[in-house]
C-alpha cells in the first residue's frame, strides 16, 4: 500500500513568521461575508418556487398540477422545465462570470472582482423583488449570476493569500460559514414570507438579496489588497508593509522574498489558460475539476435547492415543509463549525474521509425510507409521524457530513494548491465546473425523482464513495503548508510526483534544497485514522 497521505509535520517544510493578528481576522471576517450573496441565493429559491402564490403567478401549469396531482405521483409533482430553468439560469451566468472574472482579478486585484460582485448582485435583486414577469425574474437570476460568479471567484483566492499559513484553513472556511448563514437566513425568511397575506411575500424574499449585496459592496470598499496581488501588479514596498501589517511582525523577509519569487515566475506566463494545460500543473488541474464535481455530486444541492419541496414531496405539507428546511438550514451552519476548529488541526483528508462516509450511509438510509414508503409509483398513502422524523434526521446527518467535509473543502483546498502564475486561471476552472454542476444537478433533478424515485439518493451515494476513494489515493494533505511552497506536496506524492520535476519550479526546489531536505527525504505520512484504511483497503 502506497503511502498517500502527504508531507509529514516538520519535514523541513518553510516556516514563516505571523500571527492571528486582530487585522487579519476582521480583515478575513469581512472579506468571508463574500459568501452571503451565494448562500442567501441558494436558500431563497427553493423556497419561493414552494410558495402557491409565486407559482400562481409565474408558473402556473406547475400550480395547478401539484392542486390536481395530490393523490397521484408524488414523485413527478413539480417536474417543470420552465420551474427548473428559473432556480439554474443563475449557475450559467455565474459560470461565464467567473472566466472574465478571471481576468480582472489577475489585472486589478481580488478587490475589484469582489466590488463587481456586490453591484452586479444588488442589481439583480431589485430586479427580482419588482418582477411582473418570467422574464424579468429570469433576468434578474442572470445579474445575481454574473454576481455570484465575481464573488466565488475572488473570495476563496483573497482569503487563502491572506491568511497566515497555520490559520489557512479556518480563515478561509469563513466563506462557507457565510454561504451557510446566507442559506438559514434564507430560509427563515422565506417561512415568515410566506405567511404574508396577499401572497406577495416572495417579493420580499427575492429583493432581500439587497442586504448580503451591500454588506459584499461595502466591504470590498474597506478591504486592504492582498500583499500577493499588490506584488502582481508591481507595488513592492506597499506589499511590504503591508505584509508587516497583516502578520503583526516586522520580520516579513522571508515570505516577501518568496512571493516576490513567485510573482517574477508568474510574470513569465503570458497565457495563464493556456499554460495551466503544461504537464507540470496535470495536478492542480486536475483538482480544479474533481473537486467542484465532486462536491455537487454529493447531492447536496437537491436538499438545499429543494428541500421545502422534498419535504412537500414526502408528505409534510407547505408549512412544514420550509420548517424542515430551516432545521437543515442550522444543522449546516453548525456543522460548518465543526471544520472551522478542526480544519487545521486534523487535516482536509480526515475530513473528506470521514465526511464521505457518513454523508453515504445517510444517503442509503434515505433511499431505504424514502423507497419503503413510496414504492415505485409515488404513492405513499397515509405517511406516520415517525418516518417523517426519521427521514428528517438522516437528512440532517447527511447534511452535517457534507458542512464539515466537501462544503467548506470544496472551496478551500482549490484556493490553496494553485500557484500564483496559474492560480486566477485555475480559480474560475473551480468556480465555473461547480457553477455547471450545480447548474446541471439543479436542471436534471425533478426530472430524476420523477424517473429514478428512491433511486436518486443510491445515484448520489455511488458518487460518494467515487470521490471518497479518489480523496484517499489521490489528494494530498495540504495543512499547515505555505501556499507559495505547495508544490511540495505533490512532488512527494506517490502518483503526482511524475509530474513534477525539480526544474518545473525553480522556486519550490531551491526552497526544499535550502531546508536541507530534497524532496526524496521528505517523509510521507498517513494521518488519518486507521479505520480509514480499514474501510478502503480491504
Ligand atoms: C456549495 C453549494 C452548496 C452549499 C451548501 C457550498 O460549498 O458550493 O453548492 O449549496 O455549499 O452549504
């Protein structure tokens, strides 16, 4: 059994100075808020596509039909393309964002991007607060789009530069923590909307997006540069002091010598597209594209999307239903929690592990109720208080396994393996596959519970050991690493070392040589529980 884990602690690895200085965490704290836009979007829209008045009004054919259908096939109720069409036309133009997004962060700093976030977002949701028609509910998902997609982009990467190396993982998982809050906040919001009388709540619901858009515009006003990006764009000594501020020490020589070292590199690279398809960076490409897919492929989004109409779905009435939805909602936000204090202490690997395999057995449990109740022709009959409760907390489990693994790592692990020359590039690869996944999981999933019933969570759950075996084999640890001296970890990785030689990076090899240790004296370690090797092993 190959080791696959990755570098061992104190295997000659840098070591720069700083501190958790209270800079850097309100700094982080601000910039994370980033992740409010999305989240609020995420929430939002499954719960207004639940409300009979929005769907009275904007789509009616899928009004009437759920009236009609409510002893029929349960399964197939909601099966609209025009419904799906208005929850993933966000993702498209997220995705297309993200590539330009690419660009202006790389030219103008991570600021700026985040600035074309919030507006583009805001106005968005004015234009869905005062929308008359389909269209201008369809245009404004597009801005919040275009919105989402600057942000997802600039967020993750400005937090990781940020952040002092030990502290990386926490200080990033605050973008997560704050897609969480924007998804809870989203959904009791849409419980109490949805009580107004006159059925206009949804409007309430939609322009509300307002707030996490100012809070986003506001704060990418007030935020300092990166040192990194302010290196890219050649203002040396500003970086340097700056780098002073943020780390809360004066001895910031070493860690400027490297950026400055990484930017130099970075300047040789005209194409960032076209240089991230070298052979030297097969593994950091490869990641960009594994990990978003994996993480929608986890399924979460058909919980988050349309957990109020899943749970409409099994029985539980309109009501009950967005409740449910905000018991998940907090169940997410907690869980978040848990990886934030854990993040840097047991790894990403051990998260990702033991996040794969709880998130399965739920998903099973899930497909075994759901299947027992319903059969294959959606027709539950009368549904006993139990089940509900036993359906609700499996999906909570599920939910806590995904907020503390492939949620908050799914963001995290992207932003801290690029190296700076292709790291922008690389960023909109992560944003734009998982902007298409979410697309496409949002777009084909009312038509697969109408098709694969039950079936849909094994379809999820297969997924899920897909990405948990490839985690084992194939990720390295990343903890505790500089994100200028990644490269380390995948020259000394079992499989990835192939792609890497010494001269590929002048800059990584010279550090490793420095240290005394060449990369075939690094250790490998497997550090994680054996039960692990255990399950996937055998
Ligand atoms: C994912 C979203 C998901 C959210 C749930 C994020 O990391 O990218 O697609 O809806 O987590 O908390």
């Amino acid at each position: 059994m190959p080791a696959v884990g990755g570098i061992a602690p104190g295997s000659g690895k840098k070591e720069y100075p700083g501190n958790l200085t209270p800079y850097v965490t309100v700094t982080c704290v601000v910039a994370a808020m980033g992740g409010l836009i999305f989240g609020y979007d995420i929430g939002i829209s499954g719960g207004v596509t639940s409300m009979d008045s929005f769907l009275r009004k904007f789509f009616p054919s899928v009004y009437w039909k759920k009236k009609e259908d409510s002893t029929t096939n349960q399964y197939c109720q909601y099966d609209s393309q025009k419904l799906t069409m208005f929850t993933s036309s966000l993702y498209l133009a997220a995705l297309a964002a993200s590539l330009v997004a690419s660009w202006i962060t790389r030219k103008f700093g991570r600021k700026l991007s985040m600035l074309f976030g919030g507006v583009l977002f805001c106005a968005g949701a004015i234009i869905n607060g005062l929308a008359k028609a389909v269209w201008m509910l369809i245009l404004g998902r597009i801005l919040l789009g275009f919105g989402i997609g600057f942000a997802n982009q600039s967020v993750p990467l400005y937090l990781s530069e940020m952040a002092p190396y030990r502290y990386r993982g926490a200080l990033n998982i605050g973008f997560q923590l704050s897609i969480t809050i924007g998804i809870l906040v989203a959904n009791i919001l849409n419980y109490f909307f949805a009580k107004i009388h006159g059925g206009w709540g949804w409007r309430l619901s939609l322009g509300g997006a307002m707030v996490p858009a100012l809070i986003i515009t506001v704060g990418s006003l007030i935020l300092p540069d990166t040192p990194n990006s302010m290196i890219e764009r050649g203002r040396h000594e500003e970086a340097r002091t700056k780098l002073r501020r943020v780390r809360g020490v004066y001895d910031v020589d070493e860690e400027f010598n490297d950026l400055v070292l990484a930017s130099e590199e970075s300047k040789k690279v005209e194409h960032p597209w076209k240089n991230l398809l070298q052979r030297k960076y097969r593994p950091q490409l490869t990641m960009a594209i594994a990990i978003p897919f994996f993480q929608q492929l986890t399924g979460i989004n058909v919980i988050m999307f349309y957990a109020p109409v899943l749970f409409d779905t099994i029985g539980f009435g309109s009501q009950a239903a967005l409740m449910s939805a905000v018991i998940t909602g907090l169940v997410n936000v907690l869980a978040t929690l848990v990886s934030i204090y854990g993040v840097d202490k047991w790894g990403r690997r051990f998260l990702f592990l033991e996040g794969g395999i709880q998130m399965l057995i739920c998903q099973a449990v899930v497909a075994a109720c759901i299947g027992a109740k319903f059969g294959v022709n959606g027709n539950p009959g009368e549904l006993p208080k139990w089940y509900a409760i036993v359906v609700v907390l499996f999906i909570c489990v599920y939910v806590a396994g995904f907020a503390w693994s492939w949620g908050p790592l799914g963001w995290l692990v992207p932003s801290e393996i690029f190296p700076l020359e292709i790291r922008s590039a690389a960023q909109s690869v992560n944003v734009s596959v998982n902007m298409l996944f979410t697309f496409i999981v949002a777009q084909v999933f009312l038509i697969m519970l109408c098709h694969l019933k039950f079936g849909l969570f094994l379809f999820f759950a297969f997924f899920v050991l897909m990405m948990s075996i490839f985690v084992y084999y194939f990720l390295p640890e990343t903890k505790g690493i500089p994100i200028e001296e990644m490269t380390q970890v995948w020259k000394s990785h079992w499989y990835w070392s192939r792609y890497v030689a010494d001269e590929d990076f002048p800059n990584g090899a010279l550090e490793m040589g420095k240290g005394g240790q060449g990369p075939k004296n690094v250790r490998l370690s497997l550090n994680f529980p054996s039960l692990f090797s255990f399950f996937f092993c055998a």
